[in-house]
C-alpha cells in the first residue's frame, strides 16, 4: 500500500507514513511537484499509489474516469502538518480497509 502525497501538502507528510505504508513518496521526490494533475494520477495510476489530497481536483478525476488510483480527500481548510499527520494516524485502519475496498475510490476526511 503506496501513499502519493500531493504538493498541497507537506513533503514531511511522506517520510512519516512510509513506516506505515511502503513506498509513500511526496510530488516532490518524483519531481512531479509542477506537473499537471493529470500526470499525477496517470503515474498514481501506472504505479500503484493512491492519491492525499487536499485539493478537488483528484475528487473530480475518480469521479469522472472511475479508479485506479484512490483518492484520500483531506476536506479540512488551513491546518497545520501535524494536525493531517494527527487525522491520518487516528484513521490508519479505516485507510488501510479503503485501500483494500474494490467497490470505493474516494476517501473523505473532514
């Protein structure tokens, strides 16, 4: 299970889940920091991770083209890193189930 941590979010975000997901990674680390969402979910898609997000977008694309990838969908306004690290901790197993679900492609947290 491979979290991708969108540019919207903090590059910490990835180093702390990848003890708890392999492989997390940030936009950042795969230089995918400026590229357009498409090829975020195009390589989110080809490689098996599923999307965090704070932004709409991701929500729109499972919307209209179905998945793979997954999207968690961070629905909170301006709060800090460890306030998402927090509210993604205090769900682990309601993801880890998310990401093991056939039948669901968007995850949201308020």
């Amino acid at each position: 299970m491979k979290l991708l941590f969108d540019q919207n979010l903090s590059p910490k975000l990835a180093g702390f889940f990848s003890e708890k997901f392999d492989e997390s990674k940030h936009l950042q680390d795969i230089d995918l920091d400026s590229a357009k969402d498409s090829i975020v979910w195009e390589f989110a898609r080809k490689e098996g991770f599923t999307i965090v997000t704070k932004d709409n977008d991701f929500n729109e694309l499972v919307t209209f083209f179905g998945f793979p990838p997954k999207v968690i969908w961070i629905r909170r306004g301006n709060c800090s890193t460890n306030a998402i690290r927090e509210l993604l901790i205090s769900n682990i197993e309601k993801i880890k189930a998310f990401m093991s679900d056939s039948s669901n492609g968007i995850l949201t947290f308020y």
